[in-house]
C-alpha cells in the first residue's frame, strides 16, 4: 500500500490543487463556479487517473498491473482530487462569504426561473422543500457537494482506465 501512495499522492494533489484553482478562476471570469468547477473535474480526473495508474504500472511495478492495483492507485488518486477540491472550495467560501452569498443567490435565481417546470413535474411541495432546503445551505454543503460529485466519476473513471491498463505479463 505504501508504494501505491507514494506514486499516487502527487497526482491527487496537482489535481485537487487544479481544480481549485479553476474554481477560483471560473469566479473571476463571472461564471458559476460550482457547475463549471465540476465540468472541469470531469476531465481532470480521468487525466490525472490515466497518467497516475500509467505511472505506478510503468515505474513502480515493473511494467505489471493487476486490476486490483490499479483500483487501489486509482482510489487513492481520486479520493485526494476530492478531498483537497473540497477542502479547498470550502476554504475559499469560508475566506470569502460575499462569494457564498452570491453562488447561494445564483442557486435560488436558478430554481425560481424553473418554478413552473419543476411545479408541473414534481409539484409544488417538492419545489417549497427545494427553496427552504437552498435557504439553508452552507459553504460546507457546496464543498460536499463538490467532493462527492468528484469521487463518482473517479470510481467510474478507475473503473474503465484499470481494465485498459492492466498487464500481467511481460
């Protein structure tokens, strides 16, 4: 376990600082960076999964990879993208409040303009619970959020790039 970590945390920690960094930056330019900092995860993660996996395969374990290696290097690569994504977006919101009242703003903005089409789908109770439920998020909550919506597509991501680059012989 302990070679899988040391060839796997610095790719988990580039890629959490990337995308914390795009969070930041996706502010600065005006967009949402809640939505967009996701989107950006979705191609980081298989990027920083690819090359880790890649790197323990060729460097760390002369050439061999089993599925279950790869699941392991994978895991810890992706769980460290979430964690210091997470940690860091909830930083940012804890440092900056005027920029949570401003994503919590843009959440509302965003289901009162679809009021009717979620009151036609799913009814107005569901809507009412939806509001009040927005009303109280916290930063915590849009860095949990984040951290979860990272570790998803890093499990599905780990998945298909650990089949790919499996290789039992020499």
């Amino acid at each position: 376990m302990n070679r899988k970590f040391q060839a796997s945390y610095k790719f988990g920690l580039i890629g959490g600082a990337f995308c914390v960094i795009s969070f930041v930056i996706f502010q600065l330019l005006g967009i949402d960076p809640t939505k967009l900092s996701m989107l950006f995860g979705y191609i980081l993660i298989p990027v920083f999964l690819f090359i880790g996996i890649r790197y323990y395969r060729n460097e760390v374990n002369d050439g061999l990879l089993s599925f279950s290696e790869g699941m392991t290097a994978g895991f810890l690569i992706y769980s460290l993208i979430a964690a210091i994504s997470g940690i860091g977006i909830w930083i940012i919101l804890m440092i900056s409040p005027s920029l949570y009242e401003e994503i919590k703003a843009q959440k509302i903005d965003l289901l009162e303009g679809n009021k009717e089409l979620i009151v036609e789908q799913m009814g107005i109770e569901s809507y009412d619970i939806t509001y009040q439920s927005l009303l109280k998020m916290t930063t915590f909550d849009i860095a949990t959020n984040d951290f979860i919506w990272k570790i998803i597509p890093g499990l599905f991501f780990t998945i298909i790039i650990s089949i790919i680059l499996r290789r039992n012989f020499k």
